[in-house]
C-alpha cells in the first residue's frame, strides 16, 4: 500500500488567521498566544502545530465490514526565517516533530491506495530537520537535510484537502522518500520570475532495503545499504485570464534492488508522472473558487503491482452561501494493476471514489464528514467498499 505526504496533508499550515477573536470565553488565552506568536514572528520564529484525528467505518463491504478504525497524527515544528533571525539573507530552517498512534484502515478495506493518508504504523519521530537558501534574487534555491519529497516534487496544490493518498503522490512512485519515510536528501530548484521550473534531488532510498528512514539520522544516506533515489522534475505555472495554474512532468530512477515479478531477478525501478493544477473560477471578492487537479504516472508492470494511475478532482471553497472558509471536493483515482504473469491480480484495476465536505467554524478547527467508494479493493476479488470517515483538524 502506498503513503502519502505532508504536503497532501497539508500540514504545512503556518499561521491561520483571527485566532485571537475565536470563541467567547477564550479569548484571554488566545489573546495572550497571539501576542507571543506576534513576537516570534518579529524575529523570523513560525510556530506550526496541527491535530488530525479519524474516526472511519467500513459501511459495506472490503475485508471487514462494519469494522472502524482511529488514528490520530500530532504535529509540532518551527520555521525559522535567517534573515530576520541571525541577519543571513534568503536562509529558512524548518525542524519538524511527527507523531501517529492509531489503526491502519486500510487493513479492514484491503484497498491499496490507502484511503486515510495519515494510516501506517504507530511512530515518533524528528520527522524533518532541513536548511534551504535562496539565491540569485530568489531564483535559485538550494535544500538539504531530512525532508519529505511530496513537499517539493509529484504533487498537485488542489488535491491536499482529500484524505485518500493518491491525490498526494502517485501511488506507481516506488520507494517515494515521504510519509510515514522521509529521509536525508540534498535538492536544487531554478524558477524563472514568468514561470518555468526545474527541480532535481537526490534521497537516501534505504527503505527499499527496509529501513524505515523516516525514525533514522542520515548514515545510511552516506553508507550501507547504498540505494539512493533520484528525481527530477520541469514545469511551469502560468495565467489564464486571471485563474493561476502549473502543469509539471517528472522522472523519477531508484538504484535499489527490486524483484521481477515474473522472473524473480533482482532490478532498479524507475517511471515518470504528470501533474497538474488549474484554478476555474473566483469570484471578484475571493468568496467563493473552484480549483481542478489531474495526475498521471507511469511505471514498468514488470517489477510494480500498480503501472498505471490516473486520477483527477475539483475543490470548491464557498460552495454554500454565508460559508466562504469551507472547503467540499469531488475526485475519482484510478491504479491498474500489473498483469504480469504471477501478480496474482483478479481484478485489472482499483477505483476510488471520494466525495467530502469540510466545515469551519473558526478558523483553527476544521470538521470534514467524508465518503469513498472502492472499486477492486487491492484487486484480489474482494467486494466493493464503501467507507466514512470523520476528520477533525486543530491548526495553532
């Protein structure tokens, strides 16, 4: 089953707006906060603090009907601005605490894009710890460090409201370095001011040899077991009228060993994919916006389960009159399974349907009431899923 990243769980939130006025009755505390995180800001200091938690249940269907899972991911981290900070120009470093406790859903559904994208296994971790300095009037821009890769390459910005992974990273991108797994990576972006891109880097690959990166220090980047990912990818943003969109292609090679599915032979893996974000419609006072997303991937069938994702969906913010913060989205993904002799599959495919709505109330507490329906859970004959979930989200 593929995992996803934080940059899909959009837990890089920074600092929501009009904490400090939230409720009555607590207004004295956030007040107080408030100031304090005023006076962090002053000298570059960004606290970024989040809760998610899941409450799903298998509704019909999948290995487990009626079955329920909970989860709950804690985040904690600071991004510091170098320049207001120490007085070094273009510099920022960001620390990240991650945290998750809780069941893997997707055990009772048996799908494999996995329909939570905080599941897998129950972990504490420094889950980031990265330094970027920007050069040449903000052009260039180099990164190093322990570092999620769907932060930077693969993903698309209108898909990181959906809880199902593949809006995040395609799920044919094998050995991804990002969640529950980043790793010690060094990267380098150029971005021209009228819209063209190019981003390369290069990742410590030891969870290809079953080395969970993402609880380790950077030795294995510099040593045994020796496997490295590698990608790349070009792109531009551009206007239309007056709705921003980016369209990228990316090529990714991982020098890990990776078995043959038919021959048993030890092999490297490599695969491209296409990204693609559009903005439809705002309106004058930015109340209401609706946004698209499409992905592509591509991988050898010979050594990948999944060869084949396509995917695509809208999100809509104010979709309902007088609830201009509320964010709803619609989107349907698509893997095709290998059929290589000895995959093993009896279904071609797997198709997840997502529908959901996201209420908030203030600006910090965000409720999300979702659905999705699975076609060919993990295409191994088992029946159609239909899934609930309930998210809750605090940002601080």
């Amino acid at each position: 089953m593929q995992r996803g990243g934080l940059q899909r769980l959009g837990l890089t939130l920074g600092l929501w707006a009009g904490v400090a006025t939230a409720q009555p009755g607590i207004e004295g505390t956030l007040g107080q906060s408030s100031t304090i995180i005023e006076a962090l800001g002053q000298r570059g200091i960004t606290l970024d603090i989040s809760i998610i938690g899941d409450h799903s249940t298998v509704l019909e269907g999948g290995r487990n009907p009626r079955s329920s899972a909970d989860r709950v991911l804690a985040q904690a981290g600071l991004i510091i601005d170098t320049d207001k900070a120490v007085g070094l120009p273009g510099g920022t470093l960001t620390i990240n605490y991650l945290g998750f406790h809780g069941d893997d859903g997707s055990i009772d559904t048996g799908d494999t894009q996995v329909y939570s994208n905080i599941d897998g296994p129950s972990f504490d971790a420094l889950y980031s710890l990265w330094y970027q300095q920007d050069l040449i009037d903000d052009q260039l821009a180099i990164k190093f460090g322990k570092m999620d890769a769907n932060s930077d390459f693969a993903y698309v910005l209108n898909g990181t409201a959906f809880i199902n992974s593949s809006p995040g990273f395609s799920p044919t991108i094998m050995g991804f370095p990002s969640y529950p797994d980043p790793s010690t990576a060094i990267n380098i972006f150029w971005r021209d001011k009228h819209g063209p891109y190019i981003g390369a880097g290069v990742y410590d690959g030891a969870t290809q040899n079953r080395l969970n990166t993402g609880t380790r220090g950077p030795s294995s980047f510099f040593g045994a077991p020796n496997a490295t990912f590698y990608i790349a990818e070009v792109g531009t943003s551009y206007m239309i009228g007056q709705e921003r969109g980016r369209i990228g292609v990316g090529y990714w090679h991982h020098s890990g060993r990776f078995t043959d599915i038919t021959t048993g032979a030890n092999r490297r893996a490599d695969g491209s994919y296409l990204v693609w974000d559009q903005g439809i419609y705002s309106s004058p006072n930015d109340m209401t916006a609706v946004d698209v997303f499409a992905q592509y991937a591509k991988t050898d069938d010979a050594i990948s389960a999944i060869d084949t994702h396509i995917a695509g969906g809208a999100e809509f913010t104010g979709l309902l009159n007088g609830r201009p913060k509320d964010i709803s989205g619609l989107m349907a993904s698509y893997v095709g399974f290998s059929d290589a002799p000895g995959a093993g599959f009896v279904a071609d495919y797997e198709l997840a349907v997502e529908a959901f709505y996201g209420i908030r109330p203030v600006p910090w507490f965000e409720l999300k009431p979702d659905m999705q329906y699975i076609i060919n859970p993990g295409g191994r004959g088992i029946d159609d899923a239909l899934v609930g979930t309930l998210r809750a989200r605090l940002a601080f």
